[in-house]
C-alpha cells in the first residue's frame, strides 16, 4: 500500500515538473494562454447565463405569489358570500 503511494506521488511530482517546463517553453506557452483564455470566457458565459435564469426564477415566483394571494382572497369572498 505504501508502495502505490509513493509511485502515485512521484508520477505527480513528474507530472508537475513536465508542466512547469513545458509552460516556460515558446511553443507551449501561447497553447496554454489560449487555453485559459477560453476557459475564463467559458466561466463568464456561465455566470451571465446562471444570472439571467436567476432573474426569471425570482420573477416567476413573485408571480406566483401574486397569483396565489389572489386566488386565496377570491376563494375567502366566495367563502364569505356562501356563508352569508
């Protein structure tokens, strides 16, 4: 078992100098700008979309309470006037 943890752990030790030296690298480097760039414009996209949705949901449910407050005082007249 200890084994396996310590071959886990040199295979990411590995992994992250590779990385390391591969970012400093010329070819490499504009890939992995490109690369962040479309992820940060991803990460926009979603929170502009999550806001939006937001928005009609709050909307919807002011609606609705509308709605229901309504129908309640229209059922309590009913009410009223058949017990009258």
């Amino acid at each position: 078992m200890a084994l396996g943890r310590i071959v886990i752990f040199a295979a990411g030790a590995a992994a992250g100098v590779l990385a390391g030296y591969a970012l400093k690298s010329e070819k490499v480097r504009p890939a992995a700008v490109c690369t962040v760039k479309a992820g940060l414009k991803a990460k926009d996209w979603t929170v502009k979309q999550y806001e939006g949705i937001k928005e009609d949901v709050k909307s919807l449910a002011e609606q609705a309470r509308e709605k229901g407050s309504s129908l309640v005082s229209k059922d309590a007249k009913e009410t009223a006037e058949e017990t009258a």
